[in-house]
C-alpha cells in the first residue's frame, strides 16, 4: 500500500521540483483546483500488480514538465516527462515504419541512427 500524496511529492523531489510549482492538475479535458487534489491524494492504494486503482488520466502539470500515470499489469506509478529538445539535425527518412526493414528496432531514433545520411 502507498499514499498517493505522499508517491506525488517523493516523484516531484526526486526530479528536482517542489509542490508549489505545480501549474494544474486534472486530464486532458479538465483541471481540478490543486488544494482538492491534494485532500483526494492523501489516500492509501494498493500500486502493485492486480487491477488499476488511480485514474490512468491523471496529469500533474509545470512549466515545460509533467508527471503522468503508467501501469503495467495493474501495477502503477507517476512517470515525469519534460518538454523534447529539439534536434539540430535534420534529415529525410524513407519510411515511419523501421521494423518493416526485417530488422528489429522499434523505435525510429534506433533505426536511423545506424545509418550514414
């Protein structure tokens, strides 16, 4: 059993944030006041492996950051997610599809970066 209050805060301090630069919180298609979230998340749930418990939705939200919730078999957590730098380069790819190439990789960035362009 954890305190989801208490998950939220240790997540923001261990990337270096604090609760008070908390812009909103709510989903994608409403916020709720940040004071009633925090009287909801003082409550004990069971994040281990079994049926999801804390709304999948739920987004915590700063300036250029976010933590969202993940699961994986019913176990869950916040996952932080920052804003993406982006890159310098930029180059023409033949296809969004890399794994069509009858090699394994998943992940476009992986595909590309082993090849000269």
């Amino acid at each position: 059993m954890i305190n989801l209050k208490e998950e939220t805060i240790e997540r923001l301090e261990e990337y270096g944030r604090k609760p008070e630069e908390i812009k909103w919180v709510g989903c994608k298609s409403f916020k709720i006041p940040i004071s009633e979230f925090w009287k909801l998340a003082d409550e004990f749930y069971d994040n281990g492996y079994g049926s999801t418990e804390v709304a999948e939705d739920l987004l915590i939200v700063g300036d250029n950051w976010w933590l969202e919730r993940h699961e994986y078999d019913g176990s869950e957590w916040w996952e932080y997610k920052t804003v993406p730098n982006e890159p310098d380069k930029t180059i023409d790819v033949p296809s969004l599809f890399p794994f069509s190439y009858n090699e394994r990789y998943f992940f476009l960035c992986d595909f590309y970066d082993k090849r000269a362009f």
